[in-house]
C-alpha cells in the first residue's frame, strides 16, 4: 500500500491515520519522496517548508491521543504563492516580493493550520497571479504533467500540476478570473471556485481584484473538495461578507432533478471543436442522471463585462505601485506598464465599472430564477507551449491574451460559486474540462451534482505516465 498512498482518498488516508495503519511522518515522506524525484520536472512547488515534519509529528501525537482536529489532521497540503503562510517566503511570483516573509497566516491558511494539515510548502504562480499561465522571473515556468512542453494554465499551475503529479493530495489556490477552473480543465481534476464571501479572507496580499479573487481548493475527488471546504469555509467578523453564510452543509442546496441551462460558447468566440464534442458528452452524461439540460445561449451581457475588466487589473496595480516604492525597479515592464494605464484611469470611471458589475450581479440573479445551474466549457482552448502566455489561435483564429478565457471571468464578475469537473479528454490524451455555475450559496449543490457525475464517469482520477513513474 506504501507506494501507492497518493492514489488514496483524503478520507481514507484520514481512516489510516486513525487506526494506526499509517502515520503522519511516513505519509509525508512518501509525498516528500515524489516532490524531489518529480518536481524538478515540473516546477510545481516552489518554496518547501522546513517546518513540515514539525507539522506531522505533533499530528501523529495528536491522532495517537484520539484527538484530532479534523478530517484533513496530519494530510500534507500546498498553499498557493499569493496566500501568506507564517514563516515561509509569499513572492506572489514577482521580485518585488521575492524577500518577503509574512509574520502571520492569512485568514484561510489560518483555518488550516487550525485544523491540523501539514503544510508541505507553497505552489509556483505567475506575477500579481494576474496570468492564465504560470512563468515567472522568481521561479521560472511551471509545466503540465501530461505534457511538460506544455502549460497547465495559470494562475493556479503549481498547484494543479503537483495535485496532478500526486505530489500532495489537496492544494489550496485562487480563482480570481479562472484561476482554480481553466487549469483544473487542464490537468483532469477538480476545482471549487467558491462563492464571495464563503470563504471568509482578512490579512492576505492587497486585494489588487476586489473581491473578484476567491480562496479555493484543489483536487482529484468531488469529496476531498468537500472535506476541504468543511474546514475552509464559513463566516469570519473580520470579513463582513463572509458573515450572511450558514455553516458549510447547510446552504442554498437543491436535490432531485435539476434544470441546467448548457452554454456551448459564448457568442462569436472560437472555441476547440475537441473541447465543444466533449462538453457536449459531458451535457449528455448530466441529462442521463435525470436533470433537464436545455441547450440556448447565455442571456447576460459578458462582451460588457470582458472590456472592462482589463482596467480592474490595472488599477489594482496601480495602486499597488503607490504604495510599493520599488514597484517599477522590481517588476516586469508589462506590468509597469498596466499600473501606468491604470493611474490614468479617473475614479469617476473606475467607479462606473464597479456600477456595472453591480448591475450585472443583479442579471445573473434574475437568470438563476429560471435555472438550477448554468453548464459551460471552462476554457475554449487546450493547453499550450508552457512558456507562452496565452494561445494566440483558437479553432484556426487569432485570438487575444484571454481568448482561451471568455467562459471563465464573467462568473468572478457576478461572484457566484462554480466547479470545474474533468470530461472527455482529447485524441492525444490531454484532459479537458467543463464548469458547473450555480446560484449563491449553491457549492453544497455544486458538490453533490458533481459527485453523481463523478461516480458515472470515466474521467476522473487518471493519471499522467509521469505521475506513475
């Protein structure tokens, strides 16, 4: 069973520790093991922590006591590099934070810690994670374990290609436009982008997205998302729109069959004829366990929605550049350049975008009373060379730096919770993925749809040839 730990459950690896088959320290070593003879291959972990066996040793006195903390007690995690973790360097994927080591955790590692998990270190991330891939110039390129020429997206890429790799059996990202979904699509697993305010955030990196960006988790079964979010979510006083949530299982959860409206593609945007074929199957499969899936259009204005939401970015960075006197000396000219564009944009116009993402969280309610969950692929593009931003042909046409993104940030702009689920891959092997889109408070709903489809489904679980080596 020892070599074969990583295929396991979170919920199993927990029954191990608890009835002495296992402990915490030779589960951490058997991870500890894969990270040093796989990661160098793909640059998913980038900063370890040398507190992690100090970590799974007070776990094991813990579980030996019958005293627990929860499910995930003594389970090695990795945190994202925009997420600060007392004690270990957050570089955020940028030399203006590559020396900067927080003195406290932030509020979702806090919960973590709280609830036993070994922290095995922090996942590789682009700059300001403001990319759909995953370079930068503190760490270099982090590449996709079915394919290391490849990406695995961004911005979360070193967390999905160590999940992917069976480096760590969760990893806690964010999704601030597509960053938990598109590159869960990208290497076969499962992503939760959680709702605003679920889980509660305070004490973190300057919030350059608003709260566009939220905390969520990584992994290969519906249920180790769910465990995850057991400890992960709920309200906090410290963040005010955490505090309108019940505790996690007991939400806005709906059962029986579901009405779900299917959204092919958004508009004119190209989208991979590969991609469409095996949503499509994905859609069939949903319809087959009972729910009423009607195929149509996606009746909110997101054309809106994607022009300005290049200026959130900018302003975010440049506010950012006031307050970070080195700002230009340390960072990328591309992104010297967005904080320039941003300082010129008026309050009187930035006020107005956020007026038009209030409006447009109004539409998306008003949709969600006609449907159950919205269906859609969660990238249009498969993935592409690992050190290039973004693919600039999609289905034979030239597209823009978020051209692989359009089914993905309308869904931070409204800020309600979806989840990407892997799907039929690709002739070539390469995983591919949809997202389910539910109604606020819905991630119980999310969660359990999901887990029926999991049970059905053929695409769950694989393993990249490297991850078996």
């Amino acid at each position: 069973m020892m070599d074969e730990l990583h295929t396991l459950s979170l919920r199993t690896l927990a029954g191990c520790l608890r009835d002495g088959t296992l402990s915490t320290t030779a589960l951490l070593d058997h991870y500890l093991e894969r990270i040093a003879r796989l990661n160098p291959r793909l640059n998913a972990l980038v900063i370890e922590n040398p507190s992690a066996r100090s970590m799974a040793l007070e776990a094991d006195q813990r579980i030996r006591a019958g005293s627990p903390l929860s499910l995930l007690d003594g389970i090695p995690v990795l945190i994202k590099d925009n997420l600060l973790v007392k004690g270990l360097r957050t570089t955020w994927g940028t030399q203006l934070y590559a020396d900067f080591t927080p003195d406290h955790d932030e509020l979702p590692v806090e919960r973590l810690r709280a609830a036993g998990v070994v922290i095995v270190g922090k996942s590789n991330v682009p700059a300001f994670t403001l990319e759909g891939y995953t370079d930068n110039s503190v760490f270099g390129v982090t590449r996709n374990p079915w394919n290391t020429a490849l990406t695995p997206g961004g911005s979360s890429g070193g967390a999905v290609a160590a999940v992917a790799a069976g480096l760590v059996p969760l990893a806690i990202g964010t999704d601030g436009g597509g960053s938990i979904r598109r590159p869960a699509a990208h290497t076969g697993l499962i992503g939760l982008k959680p709702g605003i305010g679920r889980v509660a955030r305070h004490a973190g990196l300057p919030q350059i997205l608003l709260d566009l960006e939220v905390v969520g988790p990584i992994a290969r079964r519906v249920d180790d998302v769910r465990i995850a979010m057991e400890v992960l979510a709920g309200g906090d006083r410290r963040d005010p729109r955490s505090r309108c949530y019940p505790g996690f299982g007991v939400g806005h959860h709906k059962t029986g069959p579901l009405k779900i409206l299917y959204v092919a593609r958004l508009g004119d945007h190209p989208v991979d004829p590969v991609i469409q074929a095996s949503v499509q199957r994905a859609a069939e499969a949903l319809e087959a366990l009972g729910h009423q899936v009607e195929a149509g259009p996606l009746p909110l204005d997101v054309e809106r929605i994607a022009a300005l939401w290049p200026s959130v970015g900018k302003v975010g960075l440049a506010m950012l550049a006031k307050q970070q006197p080195r700002f230009d000396e340390l960072s990328d000219e591309k992104y010297r350049l967005m904080a320039q564009e941003g300082a010129v944009i008026s309050s009187a116009e930035y006020l107005a975008v956020i007026e038009e993402f209030s409006a447009f969280r109004a539409a998306v309610g008003e949709l969600f009373a006609q449907h159950d969950l919205i269906m859609m692929p969660a990238t249009a593009a498969q993935p592409w060379p690992a050190q290039q931003a973004y693919p600039e042909v999609i289905d034979g046409r030239q597209v823009g730096p978020r051209g692989h993104a359009v089914f993905t940030g309308w869904v931070n702009a409204c800020g309600h919770p979806a989840i990407a689920l892997p799907c039929e891959p690709d002739p070539d092997g390469l995983p591919i993925g949809f997202q389910l889109i539910g109604d606020m408070a819905a991630e119980e709903t999310l969660l359990s749809v999901a887990q029926a489809y999991e049970a059905r489904s053929d695409y769950v679980q694989r393993w990249p040839s490297l991850a078996r080596e």
